[in-house]
C-alpha cells in the first residue's frame, strides 16, 4: 500500500501505487493477453483460472456482469451450463470468494444478475460484504423502439413479467468495528500505535462531539462516517507528529469512494435506457452511460476496474473513457475479437468516444489495418508498455 508522510501529504501518488499494481497484473496474465497497454488488458480465458493469478489488493472496483442462469440463452457462454441453481450458485460463489481477495479493502463490486437469483446471491455475498444496495435497473426502452416487453402476448403471462434486472453493490467487509469498515480499524489501530486515547487525537482535529468526548473520532473509529480530506490530513499530521509511526496510507487507499449528487441518479432504481438491437450486438450488452455512472461513482481517476464477463468490452470502453484502468476477462472468441476491436479504436485515437450515445456506433466500425503485433506463431505479443 502507497503511504504519505507528513512532507508530502498532498501529492497524488496514489496513482503510482495504481500503475504498479497494473503492470504487476499484467506480468501475472503474461501468457494470456490478447491485448494490452498503459490503460487496458484484454485476456481470454477462463475467467476463474485468470483472476487466480490477480495480486492480492489490486483491483479498486470490479463491474461484472455473469451468465445469469434463470434466463437460458443459448447464445450467451454459459448461461446453460448449470443445471441446478445450486451449481450456479456454488460457481458464483468461487468467485466471490476471489473477489474479496483481489479486491482493495476500500473497494466496491457491482455485481448485474436477474430478479429470480438476486435474493440468493446476495446471500453468499453477506458472507465477506457489506452489502451497500441492491440497485433495480427498470430498462427502459427509448422512445420509438417497443421491444420484446411491448410484443410479446400478455394474457399467456402466469406471473409479473420480469422486465427488471438487479445490480448488488456491496464493499468488503472487515470485523473489528460496528460497520466492518476497513477504514475505521485503520484510524483505531495507528491512533493505539501511537498511544493517544480518543479525546487526544479530536483534540488536534478539533472535531468535539455534542455528547462524548471522543467526538467525531468516536465515528470514524465505529466506520459510522468518514473524516473529509482536510479532517484526515490533521489525523495524519496528528499521528505521525508522535514518533510512533512514519506514514499512513493516502486518502483514496483507505476511504470507499461513493460520489453522488443531486444533478446524477442517486437512487437505488435506475432508468438508463438499454441498449437497442443492432447487426453484432451482444445480447446481454449493458448502456455504456450506466457502467460510466458505476465507475465514476465508486471509483478514483486512476483506479484499476475489473469485469470478468466482459461480453462486447463496454466496461473496458467505459473505464477508459472515465481516466480509469481496465482489466477485461473473456471466454467467448468471437466477442474476444470484438472487445480486441474495440480497444485498438479507442487507443489509436480514430474515434471520438465523447460523440457517441451509446455503444453501438462503436461496435458497428470495422477492423483497419493497424493491427497489434503478433508473434511468429499468431498469438499476441505483449508490450508490457
């Protein structure tokens, strides 16, 4: 973890911390990269066996979007491979398992399944999450375009039509504290390193409370709420000024990211329009507008973003359009060669992202002749940048 002491508490190195554990990630998937550069990873493969070689503590937020199972698409991998809703949960629940692992303890996971499963799987989650919302997304259709909701016959319905798909978002969670918040055990444990009570450090914050003498550091201890940025550099000079300890971690290494505001959607049922059909679209493609609004919302400039199902590469585009890092896992070749596409547009410059509404002007371009580098034997040479 990248620290700051107290003569260089304002600089943003917690982006050089990010770029070393994106090209520690890349070395682990060396053997399986189909793309890469200083911003975005594209490997093909099993997303299990690839996110066993991810560093503990590397990825700030993970944007998936599995098989969901209760739907049965045939043309989406493994969608019917499970038998039993037991198997499938027992599949996802490897995963999460992983994800806590790779995840950093400040971290957050959007996590889209359907209606019928979202109860259930949020129950394996609440086993090392907190659990922060499950977010209904309503699909609306845009204006003129009726879809399958519209067409189909209604009176052969025998229960409410399930329109709707869910997102659960959830942190790590991590005992020592009421909210098992990381960055509460953070604060309680360097505060005891240094041998103030509580009441010490709020007096150098200057943060008193209403009813107790420990103020507002009483909160932060419980993971009740977060100290801002100028409450946290006082903390910092505080604890460093005793001698006991040399540095603490930078605000964005310790502190989830969640910024919302009154001009964004800030509740938990979301309207995004979805995305229309088109000749090559994926047929479980998210709005590139709603996975931008996940990541500005839980991530900082510079964070690594990581989708195991990453389909047509909407997280990828998505990330990168927002100053993130993007790590893409797919399985499927034909959409490996499409998220492949995709990137190499992005990265060359040859289209204008900021003009488009969504991703299927984007899908729609055609491969030029700037290919990536190949080895003798077809497969892509990594740059490693």
């Amino acid at each position: 973890m990248h620290t700051i002491n107290s003569e260089k508490m304002h600089q943003p190195t917690y982006k050089n911390s990010r770029q070393k554990d994106f090209i520690q990630i890349a070395q682990q998937l060396l053997g399986d990269l189909v793309f890469d550069s200083s911003d975005a990873i594209l490997a093909g493969g099993d997303a299990l066996d690839l996110i066993k070689k991810i560093p503990d503590n590397s990825i700030s937020l993970i944007l998936t979007d599995p098989p969901y199972h209760s739907t049965k698409k045939k043309n989406i991998k493994n969608d019917t491979s499970f038998d039993t809703d037991k198997a499938f949960l027992d599949w996802i629940n490897q995963f999460i398992i992983e994800w806590k692992r790779v995840l950093k303890p400040n971290g957050s996971i959007y996590f889209f399944c359907s209606s019928k499963m979202s109860g259930r799987i949020e129950g394996l989650f609440m086993e090392s999450f907190n659990i922060l919302g499950n977010i209904v997304w309503s699909k609306p259709n845009e204006p003129g375009f009726d879809g399958w909701k519209q067409k189909m016959k209604k009176e052969a319905l025998r229960q409410w039509y399930p329109h709707s798909e869910r997102i659960v978002f959830a942190e790590p969670s991590y005992e020592g504290n009421i909210f098992k918040v990381w960055f509460a055990n953070v604060i309680k444990e360097n505060r005891i390193k240094c041998g103030l009570n509580m009441k010490e450090l709020t007096e150098i914050t200057g943060d008193y409370g209403k009813v107790n003498h420990g103020g507002a550091v009483s909160n932060w201890e419980a993971g009740r709420n977060l100290p801002n940025r100028e409450q946290y550099r006082k903390i910092c000079e505080g604890l460093i000024a005793t001698g006991k300890i040399d540095s603490m971690p930078f605000y964005e290494d310790i502190f989830r990211p969640f910024n919302v505001n009154s001009d964004i959607e800030f509740t938990d049922v979301w309207d995004f329009y979805s995305v229309r059909p088109y000749k090559g679209k994926h047929p479980a493609e998210k709005p590139l507008n709603m996975l931008e609004h996940c990541i500005v919302s839980s991530s900082y400039e510079g964070d690594i973003v990581l989708d195991c199902f990453a389909g047509s590469g909407s997280t990828a585009i998505a990330a990168l359009k927002t100053n993130r890092k993007s790590i893409s896992f797919e399985l499927d070749e034909k959409w490996i060669n499409a998220i492949e596409n995709r990137l190499e547009k992005f990265e060359k410059n040859q289209i204008d992202l900021s003009q488009l509404n969504n991703s299927q002007a984007i899908m729609k371009l055609t491969k030029t002749e700037a290919q990536v580098q190949v080895s003798s034997n077809g497969k892509h040479q990594p740059t490693l940048f």
